[in-house]
C-alpha cells in the first residue's frame, strides 16, 4: 500500500469520526423538533443541544459521598466503548478501512459494554432511582439483545458474513431486489432494537420528569457537568451508529467505491439519509405511548420472531 493511500484511509478515517461526532447533537435536536411541533409547541431550535453540550462541559463534577472512582471513570469508559464502534459502520467507503469478517458482532460487544458500564455507575452511587433505571435497563438489554443478534445474522445470511461491508456490497449489488421479505422481516425487528436500545418511546420516554416511570434518566440523575457531557453525548452517538447500520444495510447507495472525490458526494449522503431518517423516527415516536414494563417481553418476542422468520425465509425457502 502507498504513502498516499495510507493517509487516503487515515483522512477517510478521520472524516467519519468527524461526521459522526459532529452529526449526532444535530440529529437529536431534529426529533425533539418533530416531537415538539406534534404536541402543538414550537419546542428548542434543532440547534440547542450542542448549546446544552458546551453548557455542561464548563460546569464543575459533583459526586456522592458513596460512590466510589467506578463513577467517575464509567461515562469515559462507556463513551469510549461508542467511539470505537463507529469505524465498524460503512459511513463513507465501501469497504470499510476498518471493517473485517464478523464486525458487526464486535459492535454489538461494544454497544453492550456502554450500556454495562452506565448501569454500573447507576448502582455504585447507591441511589434507589439509579438502582431501578439500572436494573430495568439491563433487563430490557438481556430481552433484546438476542434479536440484535438474529438481526445481524439474518442480514449477513444472503452474503454469508457478519462484516458490515461485505453485507452493505451485497445489498449494492441485488438493487432493489434488497427489498425482499426477509430484508424487510430483519429490518423491522432492527426498528424495535433501534427504539430500545436508544431509549425511545414506547420502551422509555426521554422527557419525562417522573421518578418511577424513568429507565435511562434515573440512571443519570446523580451525574453533571463534563460526566453528564460524555453520558448525553453518547446517547446521541448510539442513535447515531444505530441508524447509520440501519441505512448502510437497507439504503448502502451513494457511498463512493474508492478514495477520491466522490467521498464528498458520500458526505452529502449520509448527511441527508441521516436526517431523513431521524424525521421518521421522530414523527413514528409521536405515534407512541409509554408501554407498561412488563409488555416489553412481548415487544421482545416480536422482534426475536421476526428475525427469525427472515433466517428460515432465507435458509429454507431460498428468498
């Protein structure tokens, strides 16, 4: 591999940390934004949430007498664990300079990882309500994670890998035979993943201010300054990741081939998909109400079926 090749990958490299760091607060202001205009309010401009994020980094850390370092350094580890998911994602390049053969199972570890570390801080600051949030996010973590996983192996089962690029390539290269049953079976149990795993109504409502009905917020309420900073940005940069692997698998045209160019078309792609894609989510938010706890296991079983019936459509039936 040349010298300029080498800085070509590294430059493409930077660019999608860039683009995905930089993205997320906007795409979080977006659907507070549809949400808003739904309930008849005019709501922040899309833009507050990078105000409240430049808020937060100049506001001191105060901790409890009970915790201990674990709550100190868990935001760090668990925005950390994020960061490293988002080379495993196809953003601009195909392939990925970082993709390999079964990626997307390492994305998920990691994805699981940032959820343990901010359940564990819950609970090392000894709070009731950081304890309830945890536990109830852990468990809503260990029912959908196997359809995570279905999901994953019922896309890579057509192109017969689990690597985000081989599968996006593939999905190029049917056109739009791409829609078939068993991407849209798979794609729909994803959906469900998508709005638990990012703390969307109707698994857990980002807005409320009650006590006993919150799971991600309760677990963040003895958090502020730069550790409330790194915990809200990556918040942003889950839902980020997650709908950019939904796209990249569903919608993977308008990533460049090659480093040249075109990869400032990819850019403008990926930017315009992203947002399109957080107006749906937030407009099919608004269609929601807060499911009680114990309907989550249904919702839960739903998507594991559905993953399911896309692996035997295309195992068993050859769709």
């Amino acid at each position: 591999m040349s010298l300029s090749s080498e800085l070509g990958i590294v430059g493409i490299i930077v660019l999608e940390f860039a683009l995905v760091l930089g993205i997320s607060p906007l795409l979080s202001g977006v659907i507070r934004k549809i949400k808003s205009r739904s309930q008849g309010r005019v709501g922040f401009p899309i833009f507050q949430s990078y105000r409240d994020l430049g808020k937060l980094f100049h506001k001191g850390s105060v901790y409890a007498e009970s915790a201990s370092a674990v709550t100190e350094w868990a935001p760090l580890i668990s925005f950390g664990a994020l960061i490293a998911a988002i080379p495993l994602v196809p953003w601009l390049v195909l392939p990925s300079p970082f993709g390999f053969a079964g990626d997307l199972i390492l994305f998920v570890g990691l994805l699981a990882l940032s959820r343990f570390m901010t359940a564990l801080a819950a609970l090392d600051a000894g709070s009731t309500f950081g304890g309830m949030g945890s536990t109830r996010d852990m468990w809503i973590g260990a029912l959908l994670e196997p359809a995570f996983l279905l999901t994953i192996f019922a896309w890579g089962a057509p192109s017969g890998s689990t690597g985000a690029s081989t599968i996006a390539l593939h999905s190029i290269s049917l056109g739009l035979a791409n829609f078939s049953p068993p991407m849209l079976l798979a794609t729909t149990a994803f959906v469900f993943v998508l709005f638990a795993e990012t703390g969307r109504l109707p698994f857990d409502n980002p807005a409320t201010h009650l006590e006993l009905t919150m799971i991600h917020e309760a677990m963040v309420l003895d958090y502020s300054g730069r550790e409330l900073l790194l915990i809200e940005w990556g918040k942003a940069v889950k839902f980020t990741l997650l709908t950019g692997l939904l796209l990249t698998v569903l919608l993977p045209w308008g990533l460049s081939l090659s480093l040249g160019i075109l990869v400032l078309l990819a850019i403008a792609v990926v930017v315009a998909k992203l947002l399109g894609a957080s107006v749906i989510i937030g407009a099919l938010e608004t269609r929601f109400a807060k499911l009680r706890l114990f309907r989550v296991v249904d919702f839960a079983a739903v998507a594991t079926v559905l993953a399911l019936g896309s692996i035997s459509l295309t195992y068993l039936v050859g769709v």
